[in-house]
C-alpha cells in the first residue's frame, strides 16, 4: 500500500460525457502528479501540481483539466470523452526536494463506450 | 531528461538472481538513475536510485558503472511476485520531476 489512494478503481461512461477522478496523497506530500496509461501509448505524464499550483504539464489535452485542493487532493476533470480516452490513469505523489520517488495509487480504470 | 535504453523482455529463474539492464550514454552530472517496476495494471512502484556509487536496499540492488553510462538493477533472489515491467529512468536531481517512462523490460521469472 502507497499510501496513494484514488477513486473511483473503475468508470464506465460514453462518449460526450465528463467524469471526475479524484486522488488523496501521502500524508505530507505536497506534490501531486497524473499519469495516463493506454494500450498504445503507455505511461505517460499529464500534469503535476505542487501545493495547490500547477508546476508541470506533459501531454494532457485541452479537454482535461486538473486541480488541487487546500487539502492536497487534487480532481481530474475529463469532458467530451472519446472512444480513445478508455485507459488507466494513475496519481503518485512525492515530497519535494527529496528524492526517494513517487508513490503511486493504485489507478482508476475509465472505459468510453 | 536523457534517454535510456532496455532490453524489452528477459526471462529469470525463480531463486536465481535477476540482472537487468540499462543504458543512459547521454546522463548528465545532475541526473539521477531511478527504477521502477509495475506488475500487471497496478499503479508502478519505486524500487531504487542512484547517482554513482551503488546502491541496496530491502528490495534490490543498484550497479552504475563508474562512466555512469550504464546501470544494472539486481534483484537477488527472484520470486514469481517479481514479474512486471521495470523502468530505468534518468531524472534530474531536484527530485520532484515528473517521470517520463518508457517501454522499459518485461521480466518473466519462470518456475
């Protein structure tokens, strides 16, 4: 167990629609990262937030946004689903300025039908 | 962040010692080698890093040669557990840098 907590584990929804994931980092951790995992594409990075600020943006369409709360939670907001947003998506957090890792949670499972 | 390069599958013994490896010609003074390693659609997990001198801790080993061009992570005694895909990935000494991960090496321990 990370520590990581996301919810929810799965999502099934269509096309058009707009969904939220929600994350809980470590206790402590101040920095918040997104991850997208498909088929194709494998893991890659969308977005990092560190203490309620965006700090970081990789690949995240227009059509995603994200934010972190005061509590350090951060949502994932994806609207206008297509067919080609079915993947995992994963959040890890990390304590700035250390350097033993990220700690991931364990994924939410987004299937668009 | 430099690149690094992996075998994309290898197969280990159970009970034998798991050498994986990984190239990173291009690292640069400030950037580290982590690994990761994600078994079947969980979230990937943090194995080990270095930046030249090796390391060990609970779960592995770390080998970076003294050129730091290359690394080799070393699970020693190998169990079914361990099949996943494990990442070497080279990121900056801050810390907090997102991971760019690539197809990194499947590994199989077979029975």
């Amino acid at each position: 167990d990370s520590g990581v907590t996301q919810t929810p584990k799965h999502l099934i929804t269509a096309t058009g629609q707009r969904v939220t994931l929600r994350c809980s980092p470590r206790s402590g951790d101040l920095s918040v990262y997104w991850y997208q995992q498909s088929l194709d594409q494998g893991l890659q990075f969308l977005i990092q937030y560190y203490n309620g600020e965006e700090r970081a943006k990789g690949n995240i369409l227009e059509r995603f946004s994200a934010q972190q709360f005061p509590d350090l939670h951060s949502e994932l907001n994806l609207s206008s689903l297509e067919l080609g947003d079915s993947a995992l998506y994963f959040c890890a957090s990390s304590v700035v300025g250390r350097r033993d890792g990220q700690f991931f949670g364990p994924g939410t499972r987004l299937t668009v039908l | 962040d430099a690149k690094t390069t992996q075998p994309p599958s290898m197969d280990c013994a159970e009970g034998r010692a798991a050498n994986l490896p990984c190239n990173h010609s291009t690292i640069s003074g400030n950037e580290y080698v982590y690994w990761y390693r994600q078994i079947h659609s969980q979230g990937p997990q943090y194995i080990i890093h270095g930046l030249k001198n090796n390391e060990t801790n609970e779960m592995a080993s770390l080998i970076i040669t003294e050129d730091r061009k290359s690394s080799t992570l070393i699970l020693p005694h190998a169990t079914l557990r361990d099949t996943a895909v494990y990442y070497c990935i080279v990121i900056h000494g801050r810390g907090d840098d997102k991971i760019i991960f690539g197809k990194g090496t499947r590994l199989h321990i077979l029975p």
